[in-house]
C-alpha cells in the first residue's frame, strides 16, 4: 500500500508529465548532473568483486583486473547479484540469508521494440494499452498468454520517430527458463516466434493490420536483461515467496556489512521507478549522515535503526 501511495500521489500530483525525447533522457539528465558535480562515470567497468578489508568494504575490483578505492561501496545490482556473487560467504549477514528465503526473484520481460507505419492508428488513440483476453492467464509468464502492455510514445512526442512512423513498446512477463538450452539459432527463432505470438494478439484485439506495419522490430528477452542490465535471471526485482507483513521484511539501505550500501528495486520500498527514485535519495542522504557530511540526530537514529532493521529477523513467517 506504501509503494500504491507513492505512485498513485506522485502520478496525480501537479498532473502527468512525460520526459519530452523519451524515459531514457531521466538517466542521461542524472549522468550529467553527477558529471557537473565532478563524478566520474565509467561505462563497460563491469565488478567482479567487492574488496574487503578486516571484514568492511574498501573497494571493487573490476573484470580487466583494475581496482577501485572508496571511503564507502554503494552497489546497484540486486540482492541476489550482491551477497551472492560480488560478496564472500563468510562475510553475508544473516539477515540477507533471511532476505533470500522470503522473496523470490519476479519475471522478466519479453519486450517487442516496433516502428511501424503512422496510418495504423489514429491521432486520438491512447497512449497506453493492457490486453488479457483471459482472466486465467492474469499471472501467466511463458509461451507469450499473460498480460501484455503497449506503450506508444510518439503519440505523445512525435519527435522520437520519423514523421511517417510510431513506436510501438510491447512487452509481457516472462521466465529465462523459456531460452534455457538453445542454440543461438534456436534462440533467435524462439524470441521471434514469440514475438509473432504477441503481434498478433495486439492485432486481433486492438490493432487491426499491425503486422503488415511492420517496418522495424527489436525483440528483447530475459536474457537480454541478464547480459545488458547485469540481473539476476533477467529478473525485475524480489516478490514475496509467502505472505509477508505489507513492507516491513524489506531490506533499508545500509546492510549488515560495514561500509556496504545497497539501493535499487531490492531495498525499501522494492520495484518501479518511484519506488527506486526514493531508495536513491534515501541512500543518498543514508551515506551523507554516515560520513557526517549533513547534520544528524545520533540518539534517534540508533534507536530507530535498532528499531527497525534488527527485529526484523526475528519477525515469524506466516505460514
């Protein structure tokens, strides 16, 4: 219900706004304040490691072999990625050992990027679509049946295409279990099956004629989300395995491991672009006040941090 706050309030207040060239301009605005500020970004600088000395965290050390220093690490992949992964075992806390038992990791997405021909919709037409023609398939993640959502964007912003085209982004949920196995051919052959499957959902229910619109497809998978977002599986983020206590099981931003942080759909308050927006700017702040670069409240915050992170350890999982 928190995070349904957040974004039914954030969606309504001051009305509806879209970044004008399209979402991905938010993170290219963000790169360049950092880079304004005099951060550094470096792009292709995968971690193979996070380094450790007497037990906190001092540093990453990336696949060419390269290291890198820091008063303290703040990393962005998922739970999973981190303390799996980029983290020895020794040094995993038990509460994220409890993390991995309550939530498991959600589906990824079998995403159709279209540009098809302007005449196959009219100008009034909404920018957004969900189509299930079954109710039984709510939830369903393989062979392309579950909920699809279509976002149109250059109906609100032309700009983004040709003047003769509309981008089409159609994407539904699904498991990297369905490309286990293939070869490359196979696998090509099964993304683009799939994405068939989609078209011509789209087109008996909304779009008649869609596929011979046709003048441009990408199709992305689980997979894909895996090589290039660097998650897990593909995945979108933690859902809860059994019923959990509303959000409270969620992990805050400071771990266990002194001088580590994590931020992202897999921190308080979990997945969606808001959601991830406030563990940003929570983090953030959470950093600053550890560093004592802003003005803090000691008693307070040890006590809320005792509060609220340690007893959830021992809060019972429902059976």
């Amino acid at each position: 219900m928190i995070n349904a706050g957040m974004v039914f309030s954030d969606r309504h207040y001051g009305g509806i706004n879209y970044p004008k060239g399209g979402v991905g301009k938010i993170s290219e605005k963000l790169a360049e304040g950092l880079e304004r500020h005099g951060s550094v970004i470096e792009y292709k600088a995968n971690v193979q490691e996070i380094l450790f000395e007497n037990g906190k965290a001092v540093g990453v050390r990336l696949t060419n072999g390269s290291e890198r220093r820091a008063r303290v690490i703040v990393s962005n992949a998922t739970r999973w990625d981190t303390f799996e992964k980029l983290v020895p075992n020794h040094l995993v806390p038990s509460i994220e050992k409890k993390f991995q038992e309550r939530y498991e990791k959600s589906p990824s997405f079998l995403s159709l990027h279209l540009g098809v021909e302007k005449d196959i919709i009219s100008p009034d037409e909404d920018c957004h679509h969900i189509v299930l023609e079954e109710w039984k398939n709510l939830t369903d993640a393989r062979d392309a049946q579950g909920t699809i959502f279509v976002s149109i964007p250059t109906l609100l912003d032309p700009s983004l295409a040709p003047p003769d085209r509309h981008i089409f982004h159609i994407f539904t949920p699904s498991f990297i279990e369905e490309f286990h196995g293939l070869s490359g051919r196979d696998y090509m052959a099964r993304k683009e099956s799939l994405a068939d499957r989609l078209i011509a959902r789209l087109e008996a229910k909304c779009f008649p004629g869609l596929s011979s619109a046709v003048r441009f497809r990408e199709v992305g998978s689980a997979r894909t989300h895996r090589k290039y977002l660097g998650r897990v599986d593909g995945s979108y983020g933690p859902v809860p395995n059994k019923r959990l206590r509303g959000l409270l099981p969620m992990p805050f931003n400071r771990t266990e491991v002194p001088g580590l942080y994590c931020v992202g759909d897999s921190s308080f308050p979990g997945q969606g672009l808001n959601a991830v927006a406030f563990s940003g700017f929570a983090c953030g702040y959470r950093v600053a006040a550890d560093l004592g670069l802003v003005e803090t409240y000691p008693a307070l915050d040890d006590f809320l941090h005792s509060a609220l992170l340690k007893p959830r350890l021992r809060i019972p999982d429902p059976t």
